[in-house]
C-alpha cells in the first residue's frame, strides 16, 4: 500500500471535481442542490473536514495567548470556547 497523502496533496487531487461542481453551482439551476452535494461528499468521504478541524483547532491553540490578554475574564473564555467550536466534530 502507498504512503497517506497529506491534506494539501488530497485537496489537489479532488479539486477538479470540486470546482466542477462549484462551476455547476454558478451555471446551474437555481435550487438544485447536486453539486453542492457532490462537494460535500467529496469533502466528507476523503476526511477534508477532519483535516480542517485538526488546523482550526491548532491555529486557535497558537492564539491561546493572546486571548487570555483580553479584558474581561468570562468574555475571553466564552471568545476561546466559541472559536474552539469551530473545530468541533458536529453531526
């Protein structure tokens, strides 16, 4: 079996697809919801969203510092927490 591909190499891969589909999106009917569906399943199938997640959720660390420097205590904790959520696995 070969090596995994890293995020960026996986992105290139799929984005010939993607952009078609994002093509169709700017073309196509309105309220046909196809391409964005086949996006979105290009997106979920190959763990792109998992990816995304893991480097939100690290670019968020890094500003760890400089959110504790905020004023307000309970108002920089409830900013970090909403930021963290973006990093969250939803379902």
């Amino acid at each position: 079996m070969g090596k995994p591909c890293s995020l960026d190499e996986s992105l290139a891969r799929f984005s010939v697809e993607i952009n078609k589909g994002l093509a169709a999106l700017k073309t196509g009917v309105n309220g046909d919801p196809a391409p964005a569906l086949r996006i979105a399943g290009i997106i979920k199938e190959n763990g792109f969203a998992d990816g995304a997640r893991e480097l939100a959720a690290g670019k968020i660390r890094a500003l760890e510092g400089e959110i504790v420097r905020l004023p307000g205590r309970k108002a920089a904790d409830a900013f970090r927490d909403y930021l963290f959520s973006f990093s969250s696995r939803t379902k």
